[in-house]
C-alpha cells in the first residue's frame, strides 16, 4: 500500500484501534442492512462502503485493503455513480468521514 498503517491511525495505540475496528465494523453492518431497503439503499449504499474499506485496513493492520468483488457488487446495488460520489466525499471531508464512521 501507498502509507504507513501507524501514520494513517495517527499513531494510536492497539487498543484504540482495537476500539476503532469494533466501532468500524459495527457501523458498517448498520449501513448495509439499511442499504438493503430499495430506493433508500442506493444513497447509503456509498457509506457501507467506506465504512468496509477503512474496516478491511484496520482489521488487516494495513496489509490487505479488502475484497473488490465484495466491494463491485455493492457499488452495483447503489447504481455505481452515487457510491463513487459518497465514497469520495466522506474520504475528503474527515468530519463527515468520522461520523459516517461513528469515531
């Protein structure tokens, strides 16, 4: 990967990012159940995957960044357009992000 996993959590310890990987993946399963409900899961689709993406680096401890079959499926279901445009958002917007996130 392009950065340094210790400079990305900004040098927590591992039991903040123990907290964080819990926090993360009980968010993300938050999101995709809600994005499984028609028409509003295509808006909150894009938050189940960023939630997935920071959950599959903070789990690998920076080694792996998750599974892109997983990932394509879901940018599918939101229609492929509005996830890209949350996903960027909410990778941009660090206090949106961080909400998004539950941190």
């Amino acid at each position: 990967m392009a950065f340094d996993f210790y400079e990305w959590t900004g040098g927590a310890s591992e039991e903040e990012v123990a907290a964080l990987t819990a926090q993360t993946k009980k968010r993300y399963y938050m999101w995709l159940l809600i994005s499984l409900i028609p028409l509003i899961g295509q808006f909150t689709i894009g938050l189940a995957i960023f939630c997935y993406n920071n959950y599959a680096i903070l789990r690998s401890r920076g080694r792996n960044d998750g599974n892109g079959l997983w990932r394509l499926l879901m940018m599918l279901w939101g229609l492929i357009i509005i996830p890209i445009i949350e996903v960027q958002a909410c990778a941009r917007i660090e206090a949106l992000g961080n909400k998004v996130l539950g941190w």
